[in-house]
C-alpha cells in the first residue's frame, strides 16, 4: 500500500492491535519492513488518539511501533478520531503532550 503512493497519509497501521484476541501478533520486524516502506514513501503516518482515553489507553499506531516509526524518522501528522466537539477537546492535550514529550512537531498536510 505505502509503495503504491497512492495514499498522502496512512492510517491505522497497528489496527489488529485494537483488538485484544489479534494483539501481539505484529512483530518488530513487521513494524521494521513498514518503517522502511514508509521511510522511502511520501506517504505520512497518522498518530491515532481515538482510544486513549478508552480501556486500551494507547495511540495508534502503538507505543512500540511509534518508537520504531521515530527510529527510522517517519513524518506523523495527528487524528484525534473525534466524532464530537467532546472528544476533540478531550484528546488534544494529550496529543499536544504526546508530541512535547517526544520532541518532535506533527507533520503539517498542505490545505
């Protein structure tokens, strides 16, 4: 999919992990092989925030995943996965924190 460029971002790339019976199945050398794809790709990866607030309490793609994405210096751009004003004012301090903590600014998409 990443190679094709026919995506600007992608997202949801851990998405089995959402799922507690298909999480752990990923391994770092899938996450590796995705970095590498992602890394020669214009495609950017989102930061998903729509469960941590929810009992999984992680972002997406996840915490190990995220740091190889970082490793390997991939672009991430922010979804909130917010479908009330609710939500979105909920999740944006923890993203903004996310990103402080890492020291790292989101991608900005072009409008």
């Amino acid at each position: 999919m990443v190679d094709s460029e026919l995506f600007e971002i992608a997202a949801h790339l851990d998405l089995i992990e959402r799922n507690s019976a298909l999480r752990g199945f990923a391994t770092e050398s899938h996450y590796r092989q995705v970095a590498e794809a992602l890394k020669r790709s214009q495609t950017i990866t989102e930061l998903n925030a729509g469960r941590i607030l929810d009992n999984y309490g992680e972002y997406h793609p996840s915490p190990s995943f995220l740091d190889i994405l970082q490793e390997y210096n991939v672009s991430v751009t922010v979804g909130t996965d917010s479908h009330t004003p609710e939500a979105l004012t909920d999740r944006v301090p923890h993203v903004a924190g996310w990103f402080e903590e890492k020291g790292i600014a989101p991608t900005e998409l072009p409008v």
